[in-house]
C-alpha cells in the first residue's frame, strides 16, 4: 500500500466529518440520480436538485458494512492510490458501476413479467431440463401451479438467480439465514459460495420441474 493511501486512511475521519459525504460526493451522486436512475428532480432550497433522493443509498453503499454500531467504510479502505489514481476517481468508478448494476436490475424487474404474477415461462429459456412444448406459451396454468407448490426458499433461490440474476456473492449472502450449515459459512471460501448457490440452484430448477410434470399427469386423468 503507497503512503498516500497510508495517509488517507489516517486523515479519513476528519476528512468524513468535513466534507466526504458533502461537497466531495455530492457532484458525484447528483450525476448518478440524474443520469443513470433517472430520477426525478426535487427543490431544495429553491435549487433543482437529484442527489437527496439517492444519498441514503449511496451511504450504505460506500460505508458497507453496516453489521455493527459503526461503519466500517470498507469500500473506501480499499482505496490504495495506485498507479496514482484519485480518491475520487475511485469512488467515481466503484459508484458508478454499482449503480448502473442497480439500475439494469430495475430495468428488468419492470420488463420481465414475475412469475408469482403470471407465470412468465420467457424465463425458463435460461432453464435447462424442460421440453420446448413447455416454452411455447408467455402463461401457463401448469407454471403458476408448479410455482405456488414451491417451498419459499427454492421460489427465493430462483427468483434471485434467474429472474434477478444478481451476483453469486449477493445471493449467498442473502441465502445464507435460510440454510442449515454444516460448515460456518463464514468460512466458506468464494469458491465454495460458488458451489453452493449453484447446488441450491439446481435442486429449485429439480423441484419446479418434477412439480410442472406432476401438473401435466393430474391433467391427463381427468
């Protein structure tokens, strides 16, 4: 680590209280609520303004991890000027690449009809292990069956997974309370939480696919 970052990380708290979350981000969350969440402008003040609606977003993001009574500001440790890049260059970047992540993500929950609504079978293209009888229709009385019948945690496995395709990292934090462990996942190494969403992930697709065929034998005896 250079001496510059040494010195930052020394200088960080007064730096924090003066103007981190002020006059050095503000620009810089303004730009991301205008230009990439599209957001709408509020007045404060008498001035125009985008950055109040996204700064509270934006602090959980940039003091992560918020487990306990105090920030740990760990994105912002990891700052470690090399090759000479700015402070703010590097909060510019890391911030605008989550935020873009955010918006892609919003963006397909409103294009992507949910399957709790109405059993958009689109989705199951990026499925393996289902006949291409079962992709012909956009809704399907088997599909929203096999979905109600679902244990939660197989319906949140590929809700997170397929329909919101967030990371591997995310859905294994998100998963993590809902998993019995033989192992303390804390200390799993990545490529473990790796396997192990994907094993999740596998089982769920199982399940709803032994439930749509379970639907299509009730159908024929009657």
């Amino acid at each position: 680590m250079s001496n510059h970052a040494h010195l930052f990380k020394s200088v960080f708290p007064v730096f924090l209280r003066k103007n981190f979350l002020g006059s050095f981000s503000r620009p810089l969350v303004e730009y991301i609520a205008s230009a990439i969440l599209n957001y709408e402008a509020v007045v404060m003040d008498g001035v125009v303004c985008y950055y109040p609606q996204l700064m509270s977003e934006y602090y959980e993001f940039i003091a992560a991890r918020l487990d306990g009574p105090q920030p740990e500001w760990r994105k912002v440790g990891l700052y470690s000027a090399q090759n000479n890049a700015r402070l703010y260059s590097y909060i510019n970047t890391i911030s605008v690449r989550h935020f873009m992540k955010v918006k892609a993500r919003d963006d397909k929950k409103k294009n992507v009809v949910r399957l709790t609504e109405k059993g958009d079978l689109e989705t199951l293209r990026k499925y393996n292990g289902f006949d291409s009888s079962s992709l012909l229709y956009q809704e399907s009385d088997e599909m929203r069956w096999a979905w109600s019948q679902l244990p939660e945690r197989d319906r949140m496995v590929l809700t997170y997974t397929i329909v919101e395709e967030r990371d591997t990292d995310e859905v294994f934090e998100l998963l993590k309370p809902h998993v019995e462990w033989k192992t303390d996942p804390e200390l799993l190494s990545p490529k473990k939480r790796q396997d192990a969403v994907a094993l999740l992930k596998g089982r769920a697709k199982k399940h709803l696919r032994l439930l749509i065929l379970s639907y299509r034998n009730k159908q024929r005896m009657i």
